[in-house]
C-alpha cells in the first residue's frame, strides 16, 4: 500500500490538521477505513462523480491523531512538498519538480525524511 501524510500543521479550530492520500483511491479509502477517518470527509476535484468535499487533488485532510494512527499502519511521510510533489508527477510536470528539489536543497519543507527513497511518491 503507498499511502502518505505530509508534515503540515494547519489549525482546524482546536486540531492541527494534514494532508493524507495515495497512489490509488483504493489504496487511500482502506487506510482512512483502517484509521477511523469518515469517507465523508474525502476531497477530490468536482465532476468525477464520487462524493466529497471540491479540492484540486484527491485527499483527505486529517487530525494529528489520524496522522500517527496512518504513520503506525505503514503512511509514508513526507514533508510539505509532498503533495505538489505528487501531483507534480502524476502530470509529468518536470519543472514543478525541479523547482521543489532546489527548494529542498536549500533546506525547505522541513520535517523531510531522511530516507531518500521515502520521497519519491510513485
């Protein structure tokens, strides 16, 4: 399964929340099933006829405690980048990817894992 969670910490009322999703929606929905998070709460982009929350990227957004409960079941960590990172990919952008491995270079997106292997998202 290659699901991940980013390193972001956006206040939510009194939650801290972040950013988790997968290489496959399959993938995505059994971990947010494994880890307690309502399907309720998936977001994804309008028009693809699967209920949700509008987004520009297939994810849910999830509470710290849901981030560790992901990581415990095996959610790769990444850091903020992550997601740009991601989608990057899935649209063959190669200058977005270019430009968030100078900033990664220049010590951006903290948290990263120090598992170069854990970064690469497909």
């Amino acid at each position: 399964m290659a699901v991940y969670v980013d390193n972001a910490k956006h206040p939510f009322g009194r939650l801290l929340m972040c950013h988790m999703w997968a290489n496959t929606r399959a993938e995505l929905f059994a971990m947010a099933d494994r880890i307690g998070v309502q399907r309720k709460w998936f977001q994804r982009p309008p028009g693809l006829g699967v209920a949700g929350m509008d987004a520009t990227w297939e994810h849910f957004d999830i509470a710290q405690s849901k981030r560790a409960l992901a990581v415990a079941a095996g959610a790769i960590e990444t850091d903020k980048y992550g997601p740009a990172e991601f989608t990057a990919r899935l649209k063959g952008d190669q200058a977005k990817l270019d430009q968030i491995a100078q900033l990664r270079a220049k010590g951006f997106g903290a948290g990263a894992p120090a598992d170069p292997k854990q970064r690469s998202l497909l």
